[in-house]
C-alpha cells in the first residue's frame, strides 16, 4: 500500500536536512544537504567541478558522508564546502580520527560566473549548514540555483533554479534534487521544452535543433551545469545505492535536452540515510531505481517552473 506523504521533496526522506544561502548582494549561492549517509555518484557531464568524490567509492575506507554541498561559482564555489565542514565539525560530526573528528563533504559546482557577482565561501556554507532543517525544500532561484539560467545555445536564455521532488514506493520514498543551470531546454514529461532558449517574438527555438543547423561560436563561457540528488530511506549498501543510481540518470535526457555535453559539469549523486543496511533483491533494485528516475525528472522539471518558466 502506497503511503500518503505531506512532504513531497528531498526531505521528506528521513535523515536528511537541507538548507540554502546566498551571497552577500544575490545572485550566486549554495545549497548543503545534511547526513550522514551513504552515498555514490556518477559524473555525467564532461567540464564538472567537483571536490572530494573519491572518498564515496565503495573501496575507500571512509563508510558515508557527513553532508553533500552544491554550489554555484564555478571552482570557487568549492570553498563553500569548507563552512560546511567547520559547522559539522562544531556539532562533533565527523569521521574519527586521533586528531579530533573530520568531517567528509562532497561537493559539486555549477558555473554561474558573472562579473558584477560575487561567489560563494566558507561563510555562505557555514550558513547553508546553519539554515538547514527537515522541513519541505525551498524551490527555485536558491541556493545553488540561485544564479542558474536555462537555453543558452542562441537567443534569450530563461531562469533555472533548484527543484525537488517524492516518490512513495510502497514502504519506502525516493526523492530527488536538482539545480539546473544547463545548456540545454528543459522540457516536460510530455516532451514540450517549458524553459530553454528563446526568440525574439518569445517562441522557444529549441536548442537541439539549433545546434545542428547553426551552433553557436562559443559555448565554453555560456555558463552550464545540472547537479543532481537522489535519497532513499530504503536499507540499500553502498553498491545497491549504485545500481539506483545508475537507472536514475536516465531522467535526465528524458528532461533536457541537449545534456551531459562537454559544456557541462553534470554530477549525479545518491544517498542513503538509513543506519540499517540490507541487501536488496534485483526486484527492489529495479522498482526504486525506476522510482528515482521519475522523482529526478520531475525535480528538474519543478527548477524551471518555480525559476519563472511557470
């Protein structure tokens, strides 16, 4: 029996708090998602900015995360994940060692660069992980998507922003995050682009086709990146975590359009809060991995329409 869920986003997964900042003067900022948890990811993109990923391999010795963050600014944005770890260090969270507890925060960076625009730093971390609770994640243009834009292969670009969403899977809930800042259209689960490049008369002229009859001279700088989350409260190791999440990545060329590309810096992560690990049937595997996929593509939907594509 499905169950009924009042919090339809990331952290209506149990165990998980999320809280945004912004820069001093807008227009930048940086999501942290707070554990523990085990977690895996899975680099899609091919211009990704990212720190500490090695320690979520299933060989490493480090069991799980203390906190994922998610930052625009580009590489500087990774300095946010250094608040994020001196809060969590505060609190006593960490991995122990002789020297006192360390705590391990992935990160991922999207580019959002702009002259006038300050970036996120240690400070707007510390005040991520401060302003973190349980309670139903804020949408739109926050945190890590803050500075984040939509279509950017020719014409206007539109809003992009951060959207999350549940699923119930029966006894357990999948939910996904994203901030999309990509290159790319977004579209619908019907396959009509609802944010992406824009004409002169307001009509989108749809990026894929864009780039194969005129692709513009220069995209290095357009400023991309969709980083994305999935959660289970499901029991799962760290290698069915894996196995969830490598279904899940297929919401995303299902919602835009086009994606992973060598302009972007696509990163895909997937957490498991629970303390309990079980093994999970192939069955289980299948029907939560599916699950995620639908929560992840709802989820970069839901960016762009609270962005202002709405």
């Amino acid at each position: 029996m499905t169950q009924a869920v009042e919090n339809r986003t990331l952290t209506g997964i149990s165990g998980i708090r999320v809280g945004h900042a912004t820069v001093p003067g807008g227009g930048c900022g940086c999501t942290a998602i707070l554990g523990p948890f085990r977690a895996a990811v899975r680099v899609t993109g091919m211009a990704t900015g990212s720190r500490e990923l090695g320690t979520l391999d299933p060989e490493h010795l480090v069991p799980r995360a203390d906190a994922l963050v998610l930052s625009g600014g580009s590489a500087f944005g990774l300095a946010s994940a250094h608040g994020v770890t001196a809060w969590l260090a505060e609190k006593g969270q960490g991995f122990p060692t002789s020297g006192g507890v360390v705590p391990i925060v992935p990160a991922a960076i999207l580019y959002d660069l702009a002259p006038d625009r300050s970036r996120p730093d240690a400070a707007t971390g510390f005040s991520a992980a401060e302003a973190a609770t349980d309670a139903p994640v804020a949408e739109g243009p926050v945190g890590a998507g803050t500075g984040a834009t939509v279509g950017k292969l020719g014409g206007s670009s539109m809003p992009g922003g951060i959207g999350s969403w549940l699923v119930p899977v029966g006894d357990h809930r999948v939910a996904g995050l994203a901030a999309v800042n990509a290159l790319g259209d977004v579209l619908d689960g019907s396959g009509a682009i609802v944010a992406g490049a824009r004409g002169p008369d307001g009509g989108f002229l749809d990026g894929s086709r864009l780039l194969r009859e005129s692709p513009p001279d220069d995209l290095v700088h357009q400023g991309n990146t969709t980083l994305c989350v999935v959660a289970t409260d499901a029991p799962a190791s760290q290698a069915d975590l894996y196995r969830i999440l490598r279904m899940a990545v297929g919401a995303m060329p299902r919602r835009i359009r086009p994606v992973n590309t060598p302009f972007d810096g696509d990163v895909v992560f997937a957490l498991a809060p629970s303390e309990r690990v079980e093994p999970l049937s192939d069955r289980s595997v299948m029907t939560l991995g599916d699950a995620a996929r639908d929560a992840l593509e709802e989820a970069i939907t839901r960016a762009v329409l609270h962005g202002g594509a709405g």
